[in-house]
C-alpha cells in the first residue's frame, strides 16, 4: 500500500530535550515536505526536499532541522524544542515538486506534539 | 501576511443542501487553487482542484468556482452528506514559478463543515 508513515503519532516533551520525527515514504517519490497544522493559521511549510541531499527552508523552518540522505526518509528534528513547537506536523510527498503543485502531494496521518 | 484565507472558521449545513466553502487569496503569482479534506487523525487529502485557465471544474458532488479578478474561490458540495464532515483546506501554487515556489502549497486556515443527519 501506497503511504506516507510518520512516528511517533503522539510525544509530549520538555523543553530542550531534542527530538526527531521520522517520514518514510514507499513511492519512490522525489519531493518531501513536512508542513505544521496549528489553529488559525493552517498548514505552514516548515522545510522540503527536492531529492536526495536537496533540502531548503519553507516558510517557519526557526527551530528545526531536516536530512535526505535516502530517497525514502526525511527526517524532522528539533534539537532544543520550545513550547512554542507544540503543534501537529505533516510529512507529505510527491513524485516531484511538479505534480505537488498540481495536487499530487500525499500526507502522512501526523504527528501531535506537545512541549512542556 | 496570510496568502490564502479562509475567512468562516466553520459552517453548519443539513443533509441533503448545498455547503459552499470560499476562499480568498492576494498573490497574483498563484495559477493552480486545490481544496484538501481532511478527517480528524488523518492527513490531509486531495479532493479538487482548478487551473487559473478555468473557471469552473466539477467532479461529482464538488464544484470549485475561480473568480480569479476577485481573487476568489469557492467549493461547492451538492447534495451534502454526514460524511463530508471534515476540515477543509483551500491551497494555492505558483506551479510555473521556479526557486522557492516550486513544488509549494500555500494553505488557508481551514474551514470545519459539519453535516447534520
């Protein structure tokens, strides 16, 4: 089955106690993003990936950090987490940014987390 | 500076009648509008989409409406049904803009439609 696999789906944490969520994804695709969903303000853009090695700052990268070192995983890492990053974070993927922009971008089920 | 907004946090419809979710957005740049649905413990998922080359795309119950000189969308649900009780998600892209904006969906904020039986 085609999918996005995030984990862990749910974490609370404390603040500065650094953490990764992991983004795996079995479609061979080219395009990786993860986007955070927080009230009033919809999805924002934290960083994406264009192919392996090739990552960029989206719209809130503060914070975060990212790696693509295999096409399949892309990784979202919060070296020092703040309260503030309490938010539920998507992975999505696309074959390539082409067809994300078209619609073609598939989302992981995501991954709530809270800092204390 | 919010791109894309949906302005109703929610909207309450009966079954059987019209939902109609509007979007607005400001950059001129964007030429492709989607509408993503999404579930509570789910991700997001694709449900329509229009090019800036049309102004209307039906896709059985679902119509998206563009009005690009108002800079405004629409999607309209008919019949409505208890199942399309979800938040729904307005996005737009610049997909023949290069650097930044490729491969990029700007999203509104969400609107939660529920459908009562």
């Amino acid at each position: 089955e085609a999918q996005v696999t995030q984990n862990p789906r749910y974490l609370i944490t404390v603040t500065g106690k650094k953490l990764t969520v992991t983004c795996s994804q079995n479609m061979n695709h080219e395009y990786m993003s993860w986007y955070r969903q927080d009230p009033g303000l919809g999805l924002r853009q934290i960083y994406y990936s264009m192919n392996v090695e090739v990552t960029d700052k989206g719209d809130v990268p503060e914070g975060y950090k990212v790696s693509r070192k295999e096409k399949r995983n892309f990784p979202l890492i919060l070296e020092s987490p703040s309260p503030n990053q309490t938010s539920l974070y998507f992975c999505a993927s696309s074959l390539s940014p082409g067809t994300a922009n078209t619609g073609e971008l598939f989302f992981g089920e995501g991954s709530r987390l809270t800092v204390l | 500076d919010q791109q894309v907004k949906q302005n109703s946090p929610s909207l309450s419809v009966q079954e059987g009648r019209i939902s109609i979710l509007n979007c607005d957005y400001t950059n001129s740049m964007f030429d492709y509008f989607l509408w993503y649905k999404k579930y509570p413990a789910e991700g997001p998922t694709f449900l329509i989409s229009i090019s800036s080359i049309k102004d209307k795309n039906e896709d059985g119950r679902f119509t998206v409406f563009l009005n690009k000189s108002a800079k405004h969308l629409s999607l309209h649900i008919v019949p409505s049904q208890p199942g399309d009780s979800a938040v729904y998600f307005c996005a737009a892209s610049a997909s023949h803009a290069g650097g930044t904006s490729y491969g990029k969906l700007t999203f509104g904020q969400g609107t939660i439609l529920t459908v009562h039986p």
